[in-house]
C-alpha cells in the first residue's frame, strides 16, 4: 500500500510531507514515489497509540471481566488510534480480580480491534485515605501470597501495578513485583521519604501525577515532588484540564526536560530537548519571540528586535548546557535569528 502527500512527523519531529510505503504492516519506502497510491492530502499519518491506562470505553467496562467488554473496548480504541493497550481493573476482592485476569488471559491475541498488551492493576494495595473512586471496602494490604496467585491467574501478563507504599510494610513486596512488572506508586499519603524509599526498591512509575496524593509543598514535596525529582521515574498525568490545572501541567512537562538532569541520546534528541528548554525560558521572561526546529542541526527563534539578544542569550546558554555545542549567530537581514553547530 502506498500513502500518497500524507503528513507525518519525521525524527526530528518536524511536521513534513511524502509519499509512504507499507508492506506486511511495515514502513518500507518514504519519498517521492513513482507508483500510484492513495490520495492522503490533509491527512496526517501517526504511529499507533498506547493507553496504558484505560478502565472502559464503547459501552465495555474492563472489570466487567467479559469477552464482550474487552471486545467493546478494543474495538471503540481502535476508531480513535489506539492500537494496544493494558486493560485496567478496579480495587476488587481477590477472587473477581482472578476472574478478570483468566479472562484476559485467555482474550489476548483474540482481539476486535487495538491489541491487548496486559493488564494494569489500579489497586487493591492502596491507601484508604487516598481512595478516590476505589471501593474502599475492597482495600487490602498487599502480600506475596496474593500477588503472585494474581499474577500466576494472568499468565504473567500483568504489566502494572498501583499500591501505596505506606500502607503496609512494601519494601520486600515491591522488590518482587519490580523483577517482572512495573511498580506505579499511587492512591497514597507517602512522604517524599516513603516514595523514595520505594522508588529505591524497585517502583519506577506513578499513577495520575497530582491526583489522589497530597500536594506538593515548598516543606513538604510529598509523593509528586519525588517523582519529579527522579528522572528514571515515569509519571501518569490526566491532561484534561480539569484533573490538573494547565499551570501545573506545564510546571510538570517544563521540570522534566527543562531542571539540570543528564541528557542523553542522539544529536536530534539533545537538540530537541535543549529546544523545549529555550522555549520554556522564553514563555517564563513573558517574551514575544518563539522557537521552530527547522532541521536536524537549526533552530531558528523568530523574534521582534528588541528582544534579539536576550534570545540569542538564550539559546547560546542552553546549547552549550546541553551539549557544549559553539553558537554562532546569522545575520541575514529578516525577522529573526539562525545559530548552527559550529563543529
């Protein structure tokens, strides 16, 4: 099959348009091509979604524990470009749970549309103070003994996990669990203390950043603030606008890429990084000018004349703290600026 003017996001992430050849479900071609395909001006081609946390969707609710849930769901994921995804459950007695998790089991590869990657465990090792839509009634400490009858009943395809590590006495728990499934620390009053705890036993994920966990404070970081504070730990956020404020998603977004951490990966991956920093000083000093990846080793800032230096200030120290490039300024008369790796 052949994709003929489709938009696409190539490795820098830059917006471009070609022609797209697939065979046996692979990209083999991207280009001008000479043969015939189909027309896909004013479309834009993305790679396949992955929800790793969905509880329902299409009229199927996941802890249903049905055939035609599961089916439901995968198939109403799949009009909207999920291609696979973890089924999640609710906080539920232990032998519900079981059904579910066989269910599963037995449904994987038999899929109505988005693929079934596993199964997202959304509690019962939670806190009750921080339940939220968790039946409390359900809660439980958790232990060996149940994790692993859990997920011996799932064929090992539990991919997550959400517990509280203040709830019961985790450490040895999330030890186990971290050698053949993702800790996610979440529903929980732990202190930054508590998390970090747990992060170092092996937990290296959160579930919905923000929610269902204290605030972080300027004293008290708590469970967010720790999270945020590890760069190997991945974090959920619920980007509604409603869940979370948008300042606080951008706080969140910006300390992830823009707070001194290691960089790493290839010459594009820096420069996009260092591009999100530069944008992000350029957003908090309430300046007019914006930045555009232009290609791999460009960036260019449009900005009013006024603001030129500061600009160039900008990226100049950014550049050099991401990967001691040498800056070197364009002059060539229009709107804005040019700096090029000089190596």
């Amino acid at each position: 099959m052949i994709f003929k003017n489709v938009t696409f996001y190539n490795e820098v992430f830059q917006k471009d348009v070609a022609d797209i050849q697939v065979e046996n479900g692979r990209i083999t071609a991207i280009g001008v091509l000479e043969q015939e395909g189909r027309d896909m001006q004013g479309y834009t081609l993305l790679p396949g979604f992955v929800d790793i946390h969905i509880h329902g969707r299409g009229g199927g609710d996941f802890s249903d524990g049905t055939v035609s849930s599961m089916d439901r769901i995968s198939a109403s994921l799949a009009k909207c470009g999920v291609t696979a995804f973890c089924g999640t459950t609710m906080t539920l007695p232990r032998e519900k749970l079981t059904d579910i998790l066989t269910t599963a089991r037995g449904y994987m590869g038999k899929e109505a549309g988005a693929r079934l990657l596993g199964v997202n465990l959304e509690g019962p090792f939670i806190a009750p103070a921080k339940k939220g839509a968790q039946n409390g009634d359900y809660i439980r400490p958790g232990t060996v003994e149940e994790w692993n009858a859990l997920f011996d009943a799932s064929g090992r395809s539990v991919k997550l996990i959400t517990l509280a590590p203040e709830a019961f006495d985790s450490a040895d728990l999330i030890r186990q669990i971290s050698g053949c499934c993702r800790v996610s620390l979440g529903h929980s009053c732990a202190t930054a203390e508590e998390a970090n705890a747990a992060f170092d036993a092996g937990a290296g994920h959160v579930t919905h950043l923000f929610n269902a966990m204290p605030p972080m404070s300027h004293r008290a970081p708590g469970l967010p603030g720790a999270a945020l504070d590890r760069p190997e730990v991945t974090c959920e956020l619920i980007c509604d606008g409603g869940h979370i404020d948008p300042i606080m998603l951008r706080n969140a977004f910006g300390e992830r890429v823009a707070r001194n951490m290691p960089i790493q990966g290839t010459a594009a991956d820096i420069i996009k990084i260092a591009m999100v920093r530069v944008d992000r000083r350029l957003y908090a000093e309430g300046m007019e000018s914006r930045l555009i990846l232009q290609v791999h080793d460009e960036l260019i800032v449009e900005a009013p004349e006024a603001e030129a230096d500061r600009a160039l200030q900008i990226v100049t120290e950014e550049m050099e703290h991401a990967c001691n490039m040498a800056v070197l300024l364009r002059a060539d008369g229009k709107i804005g600026q040019t700096w090029y790796d000089a190596h």
